[in-house]
C-alpha cells in the first residue's frame, strides 16, 4: 500500500456495517437471508418461507399464545437447523 501510494493516489473509505463471511456456508446463508429481508420486492415472500419452514420443523415447539416466536440456529460442518426455542 505504502508503494502504491508513492506512485498514484490512495483512497480508502470507513464504513460501519455488518460483516458477513461468505466463505462459511451459515455465514452465507445469514447473508442471503439478511438482505433478502432487507428488499421490498423479496422481503415478505422470504419472511413467510422462513415461517413455514420454521413450523414444519418444529409443531410442538410453538411459543406461548401472545410471545413472540425465538429461533435458534443449529449447525455443524454436514447440516443445518432453525429451531422454535
């Protein structure tokens, strides 16, 4: 960088964002859930998805009528989950 610098200009921009690892696989799925919740075109198609896909996984696992729903995500290097807790 110090090279680079003597020779043209340098600009660096700092920014505060979440950082996502895209080269883990849950990381990249967080990602891609993350902001397809974000867009207006995708966000309530997603949202429902998770849902079903969240009730099916788990029937007995519903919360108490009038608290809101809790999710955990189990992972290991093979799989992974989304649970009701």
């Amino acid at each position: 960088m110090n090279l680079l610098a003597q020779r043209q200009p340098v600009y660096a921009l700092a920014w505060q964002a979440r950082r996502y690892d895209i080269g883990n696989r849950v990381e990249y799925a967080k990602c891609f859930i993350d902001f397809a919740l974000r867009r207006p075109e995708t966000a309530a198609a997603v949202r429902e998805h998770l849902r079903a896909i969240l009730e099916e996984a788990s029937p007995i696992a519903q919360p108490p009528h009038g608290h809101p729903p809790r999710f955990v995500l189990s992972a290991s290097k093979s799989d992974a989950s989304i649970f009701f807790v």
